[in-house]
C-alpha cells in the first residue's frame, strides 16, 4: 500500500502511492481505475484489526499490539489519499477524520505531548500512550478545510505542537512487547533549516504544501523565511534553478513521493527545475500570495 521505487523507475509502487500520485497528476478520481481503487480505500478506514487488510505490514504483524498499529497507519494514509481526492463530505471519510483527530486532540492537550519520551536501557523511547499526529493525518487536514474550521481548537494546539523543536531521539515506540521505528509521525518542526530542506527537496515542498493548506505556513517565520529562499534561487524567467546544496535523494518517505517528480521533460535537472517551480506557484497561491505571470 506505501511501498515506493527507489530511483525513477515506477516498480512496486503501492496503491496508495500510486493512487495519490495520479491525483496529483490530474487524473478525474471518478474514473474506472481511481473508482476502483477507492473502494478499497473506504474499506481501509473501517474501525477494525482485521488482519487480512494489512498487506506489507501482515508479514511483522505479530501480535494484536501490531495489528493494531498496522491497520492504523492504512487507515490514515487512506483517509489523506481520500482527501486530497475530494471526498471530504463523504461521511465515511469525515467518520475516520473525527476519530483520528479526536485522539490527536486528546494527547495535544495532556502533557505526554511536551514530555513523550522514557528511558529504556541506553536509550529513550516514546511510550505506548504516545498518539502524537503522523504525516499521513495532516495530509489529511491539508485538504479538509470545512472540517478543520470544525475543530479549530484541535488545529490551534496542532500549531504549537508543529512550532516546537524535532528532539534528537529517533521515533521509536513501545507497542506492546516490541520496540518499533515509527518514522510517519511527526514530533515537531519538519523543516528547521536550509540545510535539512535542501537533504530532502521533495518531502520539504510536500511539507510547505501542507502548511500552506493549512493556514500555518503565513504565521510562522520559519517556513516563511524557507519558502522565500526558494524564491530567490529562480531565474529572470521565474524558473527555479537547482543550488549546488540541493539534493534529489532516490528514495522519499511515502507521504511525500507522489509529489514530485511529476514532468518527464527533459533531463534529471530539467525535470527538478518544472517540477519545484510548478510546486512553488502552487504553495505561493495556497499562501495568499498573487502570482505573476512571465
């Protein structure tokens, strides 16, 4: 379901990938391939362990304890793909929307949210109780607005969570017995700096995007000052061109691949160049900003 390639070569792309991507590629998602697909996805967001719906995590789902946490993460990616294909009055959406963000709402506001971490051994974990929001469930949001407007309480504190520094300790969580990286949930600021946006160029605009939908990306001085830096690595004709600092890495976390690369024009380079400059339009339009036309 998340699987993605390494490199450009589209091999074992997941459905949820995949179906995302051809979204974003304009695909209508009412047609054959997409209606199919979306049923399979409403599925996915159904308040069951059942583990035939598991594919990729069944082989480590062990116990009941993972399980539960690998129909968690289908559910929330399905809900974001659904989202972003436009079906956020359907109810059954909505219905998954409400739980998911019932339980962020629940851990922002205990004190878990500022202290996650235990020691265990040599190292520290977050613990069992830890529902921090993943990527996948802001993704969600990014393309829900009549719902975000319904919990404006739960998306205010959501800002202060995202304003916070990302701790040094890697995401692993005790579930159950087993001690699991959690890589998909988000433990502060994404993008702090030049430098981890220039590591990642891909899941850095994702996360700009999703900002911007949101409503955060104006407010906060940070991404702010990113975006605009972008800005100022484009040519006269407005087209973004690539610093040497800037790295295209092969592989992307799955919340993020189906963004770029979108254009087959042209060389690698070529091919970065449209689709940051594309994705730069797009973020500056969702901002508020006005967009002239070279």
């Amino acid at each position: 379901m998340l699987t993605v390639p390494n490199g450009t070569e589209l091999v074992g792309v997941g459905t949820i990938v995949a179906y995302r991507r051809l979204i974003e590629l304009g695909w209508d998602p009412e047609s054959p391939a997409l209606a199919t697909t979306k049923r399979l996805l409403f599925r996915l967001l159904a308040e069951d362990n059942d583990p035939s719906y598991l594919a990729e995590f069944a082989s480590t789902a062990t116990d009941e304890e993972l399980v539960k946490r690998g129909r968690l993460i289908l559910r929330e990616a399905a809900a974001a793909a659904l989202a972003q294909a436009g079906y956020e009055a359907d109810p059954r959406l909505r219905g998954a929307a409400r739980r998911l963000t019932d339980r962020i709402g629940v851990y922002l506001k205990s004190p878990l949210s500022q202290k996650p971490w235990v020691r265990l051994g040599n190292q520290h974990i977050l613990t069992a109780e830890v529902a921090a929001p993943s990527f996948h469930t802001l993704l969600m949001l990014a393309h829900m607005p009549q719902f975000r407007s319904e919990h404006h309480e739960v998306m205010d504190r959501l800002y202060t969570y995202l304003s916070q520094p990302w701790p040094r300790q890697q995401a692993v969580q005790q579930v159950g017995t087993h001690l699991i990286e959690q890589p998909h949930l988000v433990l502060g600021d994404f993008l702090p700096t030049r430098n981890v946006m220039d590591a990642d160029m891909p899941s850095s605009l994702a996360w700009l995007e999703i900002m911007a939908r949101i409503g955060f990306l104006r407010k906060h001085e940070g991404w702010l000052r990113l975006f605009d830096r972008l800005l100022d690595d484009r040519d006269r004709k407005g087209v973004w061109r690539p610093p040497r600092s800037v790295v295209m890495p092969d592989h992307v976390p799955s919340w993020s691949w189906p963004v770029m690369p979108l254009s087959e024009t042209g060389g690698a380079a070529d091919s970065a160049s449209i689709d940051v400059t594309f994705r730069l339009g797009l973020i500056a339009r969702l901002a508020g900003r006005t967009i002239e036309l070279i």
